[in-house]
C-alpha cells in the first residue's frame, strides 16, 4: 500500500509547497542564516534519488591538486569509520534494526522515503539476525598503496552500532541501545572476548533516531554519546524523549552518566576540537515546515545549554506545532554556531589534524553531509570543508567532495562519516555507494 499511497501524496505536498520558500540555500550558511517563514506541510515535500552505485572505475570529484581513491569496496553499508594511529582503520557497518510503530496516518510514507534515501542499494553480503550488517570491520593497508588488502570482521553480531572510540586499549562501541567496552589493542584482527557493557542507551521499539554518535574526552576519562531524538516535534510526547535529543557525558568505569547539554535533535559527529576541551557536532533539526526550514547545524556544545529543540528552533524561533508550549524554555535557548543549510542531513564531522594538506585546512572542520530527502530540490550530497580562526568557523562552506548525485540526480554514493587518518588523509564513509574513500594532497593548485 505504501508504494500505492507514495507518488500522490507526495505529489500534493510538492503542489501545495513548490512555490513557497524561494530562497537560496546559500543564503542559509553561516552564524546567521535566513529563515522563511514556516510553512506547516501534511506531508513533507519529498524527492529521494534513484541508487545506482559506483561503476567500475567511477569516482567522486575532488579540487585540483588533490586525489580521491576506494580504500575498499563491497562492504555493506558503511555509516562510521575510526583510522587507528598504526594505519588500521576501523568501519562501522550497520543498519537499523526493525521498524518503529505507526503514529500517524503519513508515518508509513515517510518510513518508505526514508528506506529509499538511507542506504537503499546496501551490499547483499550481511551479518546479524536481522539480516543487516551489525558488525566493525577492520581495513590494513600494509603496503602503503591506498587500497585494503585486509578486510577482517573486528566483531560482529552488534545492534545497530554506529559511534566508536579507543582509548588505551579500550575500544568503546555505541550500539543503539548501549555503550559497551571490547578489550582491543590496535594491531589486532578480531576480537573474541565478551564485551562488557558500560551503560544502557535509550533504545527499544520506539528508537526513531538508532545512531549513537560517540567520542571521548582528550584525557580519556569520560564519553561523550549522541542521543537523537524520538520523533520530529515530540508527537509522541514529552515521556518519550526522556533524556534524549541529548549529549550525554558517561563515565566509562562507573557508568555514572549526565546530560551534557539537550535541545539537540539529532547530533552526530561528536569531536572535540584540537587541542582544547570543547566539545562540537552537527545536528540534524526538524522537519516539515518547508524545504528551507530548518537549518541543520554545527556546534559547539556548552555545558548545560539547551539548544531549543522541540519548542523552538535555531535560537528562539517559537515552533507553533508543539503541544504543550514551553516559553520559559525558549527563553533559555540559544542558537548554534554555524548553518549548514537546510535539510543536508550532516552525520559526520572531523577537524584537520593531519600537515599533508595545505594551511588552509589546518583546524577547519570536514563535513559529511548525507543528504535530503524532505525537498524538491536536493541539498547536501557532498562533503563541506569549513575553515576555522581563533575556535571558531569563519567564511562559507567549500565544496571538497562532490558528484555523489550525477548529472542526472542519480545516487552513486552518499557520505556519512569523515576522519583524518595518520598520514593526513581524509577517509569518508559512503554507505550507498558500499565503499570508504581516500582523499590525499597531490600537490599544484587547490582554489
């Protein structure tokens, strides 16, 4: 019935909000973006493109002076990926588990764009009961050429992992409904010991945002996970977004946890910025109120704030849908640092650490930008490079990776996570295209 119901209703909704919110996406870049005025929608305007992968020899564009190589190809949605300091690097392969319970009469159509547009045209090959890959795999490139020769399942029989983070000898994995510890030191190809769990994650039935983003402090002493909200406005209620739309501060020896700071729908990318406490993400903002509402973001997260989501957005724009209201919340709520447009469905960040790159890189920040599906016009679909001076983001979005989206919109890949390996390379996830890209510094000229 959902293929029946799809193309009309999604038809009504692109006549019914085609013409509204005519504004550049460049407009809705930077501290201070434009913001239309809200446009309620029955059901979102929606285009998913078609998936047709990479052909033999195909490959994404990246500027001049730089190239882009397959580390690996064939894995099985690639969402997550961690370079360890002896060249290894880590790949989260997963997908979600199950389907959530139906709401509302437009839930089943938008289930079925979402399938399309998140990681529709995943490998055959998969691990778990569920029949999706739920598994770590680890990727050794022994001989230096850019290409894996070693492909080796690290675990398997995960839930839905998607954050990871090593410390010591301790690798921590954010399933979607708990962080658990593998004793792990880098050079090893499986992991056979138990893992212990350090803290149960809200997940279950209703787990509408099932990735868990995951880093740890610089000193190694606490986690910091992402936990996404569990609908776009709190339809659901307020009982169902206990502690979520949230970052969570965990001691991985006690279990004692904390919410860091909340008001943030869906952040990902967890990442602290070099050399310094401060914590950053992106964050995936809500739906359904026009394809140029609302911005998604980066930002720094503060201790203690609240971001305004559900009762408002990007500072405080009051969000009328949400019942009941919360002004004394609003007045609490504080914008981000830096738009990214709206609905480029950013999941990956990663500041430049490496030197192989030129200056202008060093300490800006990588972007892995999955893309829309809730617009007429698609947006996002690449990788952003955002430069930083003194902390901070500063000038437009640059473009570094692109063409994941053909002359002819259709998907070859779509990126997600994004790392800086040892060498200074940039490593990207693509979990359409079933591959983890290399980006390398050739030298010449990169305007």
């Amino acid at each position: 019935m959902n293929r029946l119901l799809f193309p009309g209703v999604a038809a009504l909704a692109l006549a019914a909000c085609g013409s509204t919110q005519k504004i550049d996406p460049s407009q809705q870049v930077g501290p201070n973006p434009v913001l239309p005025k809200p446009v309620e929608e029955l059901v979102a305007a929606v285009r998913v493109p078609k998936v047709v992968g990479w052909k033999q020899g195909e490959k994404p564009s990246v500027p001049a002076g730089f190239r882009i190589q397959a580390l690996a190809t064939g894995l099985s949605n690639p969402r997550n990926i961690l370079p360890l300091a002896n060249g290894d690097v880590l790949v989260v392969e997963t997908d979600r588990v199950g389907s959530e319970p139906v709401d509302r009469p437009k839930d089943p159509i938008r289930d079925f764009i979402m399938s399309l547009a998140h990681g529709g045209g995943g490998a055959k090959e998969t691990s778990g009961s569920s029949g999706k890959p739920q598994r770590i795999t680890l990727l050794r490139d022994a001989d230096g050429d850019g290409k894996a020769e070693l492909k080796s399942v690290l675990v398997d029989h995960l839930v839905s992992p998607f954050g990871i983070a090593l410390v010591g000898n301790d690798l921590y994995v954010a399933d979607t409904d708990a962080i658990l510890r593998f004793p792990f030191t880098p050079g090893e190809t499986k992991i056979t010991a138990p893992p212990q769990k350090v803290i149960d994650l809200p997940g279950g039935l209703i787990d509408h945002h099932w990735t868990k983003s995951l880093t740890a402090s610089p000193d190694g002493s606490k986690l910091y996970a992402g936990v996404g909200s569990n609908s776009n406005v709190q339809e659901r209620g307020p009982e169902a977004e206990t502690n979520r739309a949230a970052v969570w501060e965990v001691d991985p020896k006690t279990g004692a946890y904390r919410v860091f700071a909340s008001g943030l729908r869906n952040p990902n990318g967890l990442t602290f910025y070099p050399g310094s406490n401060t914590l950053w993400t992106v964050v995936n903002e809500r739906d359904e109120l026009g394809p140029n509402l609302v911005p998604d973001y980066m930002t720094s997260v503060r201790e203690g704030a609240f971001y305004g989501w559900p009762y408002s957005y990007y500072g405080q724009h009051v969000d009328a849908r949400v019942r009941p209201q919360r002004s004394d919340l609003v007045a609490k709520a504080i914008p981000p640092d830096y738009a990214l447009s709206s609905h480029v469905a950013a999941l990956g960040l990663a500041f430049y650490t490496g030197s192989s790159f030129p200056a202008m890189f060093r300490g800006g920040a990588f972007v892995g930008e999955h893309g829309s599906w809730n617009r007429r016009e698609l947006n996002g679909y690449r990788v952003v490079f955002i430069r930083f001076a003194g902390g901070k983001p500063v000038g437009r979005p640059y473009n570094f990776v692109t063409h994941f989206i053909d002359a002819d919109g259709k998907a070859h890949g779509r990126p997600v996570g994004v790392a800086v390996d040892r060498t200074g390379a940039l490593i990207i996830a693509d979990d359409v295209g079933n591959t983890v890209w290399r980006v390398t510094y050739a030298g010449g000229s990169h305007a």
